[in-house]
C-alpha cells in the first residue's frame, strides 16, 4: 500500500468507474476511516446511507443529469481552466464529468454523507461532515478503489433526498460514487505554491523554508 503523502499526490478524482462489485469488508473500511476523522463538538451528528440498490440510484440520477445539461455542462464549456490545467486537459475532464453522469447509477456503491439537524441547522454544519468525506476519500484510493465527491444533486436538494428516502430532519451533503476505476491513479494536476500561497499579506507570496 502507498504511504500517505503518495496516496494525496494521487488520489485523481476518479470519474470513470467498472460496475463490477466491491467487495463489503472494503467499503467497511471507507466507512470507518469516515468516522475516524473530526466533527464539530464532537458530536458525531454524521450519518452514512449506503446505496447499492440500482432502481435508487436510477432516481437520483435523473436530477443529478438534470443539473449537468442546464448547470454544470454549460459552465464547463464557457469557463477557464483552472492553474495548472491546460485547455485540452481541462476538456478531458469535461468529457469524464459528462460521463459520469450518464452512468452515474452504474457505479456498484454509493456513500451518501449525511448529517442530522443540530439547533441552528446550516450549511455551515459541513464543516463536520466534509473531513470524515475527505478520509473515505483518501482510504479508498488506498484501496485502489476509484471515486469523487459529488455535491451536484444538491442543486434538486429537496427531490434528490426524497428519492434517497432520507427522514425529516436529515439532509445529505456529498455522495461518494465508488468502484474500480477505469483508468489509473496518477499525480494531480495543480498550480505552484508560490502562485496560491500568500504569506501574512494577502498578495505577498509565501517564502518556504
């Protein structure tokens, strides 16, 4: 198995994902390293829905496909690559994008991060979901298993969690589509430090020891 720092250079959000089935002991594992990472107050209000059913899946995919043809696709299309990305990388990224969402129930397992409603509920409150999400993230290319975070069907929030058949009180705020990847694990395209990393000053670049 990698070590850490080798796993984060290459854990690529991987977006073209074989139906073949993952076996249980290894989403298992996702899960707990889920729960390992921090939340707010420790409360542990997190909750994780598991989907394998396909006719579920086939439901969500509907709004999930209804965001990328009038939102997501458009934006591509019109918008420049981010640092570190050329044009024809950033359309290659489009294109797994796009075929994600046409086969998005295809993909043999769902972690739908959740949590319960504390007393102020907000958005904000992902602050206690998102470190256990980025740990399931992480653990997964560990083992060799592919996925991305997806947020996308929060944009039809109200449909996609009553096709989820999540209780009142209760709201996801990622879905992690998991399976064996198509392609491989590879170092992630980024822009330099000294171009992002700012040192005291807003604008002042960072000087690393």
């Amino acid at each position: 198995m990698p070590d850490l720092f080798e796993i984060i250079e290459t854990c690529r959000a991987m977006r073209r994902l074989k139906p073949d089935p993952v076996p249980d002991e290894l989403i298992s594992k996702i899960l707990h390293a889920g729960i390992c990472a921090p939340n707010g107050g420790n409360t542990q209000r997190w909750r994780f829905l598991v989907i394998k059913d396909k006719k579920i899946k086939q439901a969500v995919q509907v709004f999930y496909k209804r965001a990328f043809d009038e939102v997501i696709g458009p934006r591509y299309l019109t918008s420049q690559p981010p640092p570190g990305v050329t044009k024809e990388r950033y359309l290659r990224q489009h294109a797994a994008v796009a075929y994600l969402t046409d086969h998005f129930a295809e993909a043999p397992v769902w972690i739908v991060a959740c949590l319960e409603d504390g007393p102020n509920p907000n958005r904000a409150a992902g602050s206690s979901i998102y470190p256990a999400v980025q740990n399931m993230v992480l653990a997964a290319r560990a083992l060799g298993l592919g996925t991305t975070l997806t947020t996308r069907h929060l944009l039809f929030e109200k449909e996609a969690e009553a096709a989820l058949g999540l209780p009142s009180g209760v709201h996801s705020y990622a879905i992690l589509p998991i399976g064996y990847p198509m392609g491989k694990f590879g170092p992630v395209g980024r822009g330099p430090l000294n171009e992002i990393v700012y040192q005291d000053r807003w604008g002042e670049p960072y000087r690393a020891v």
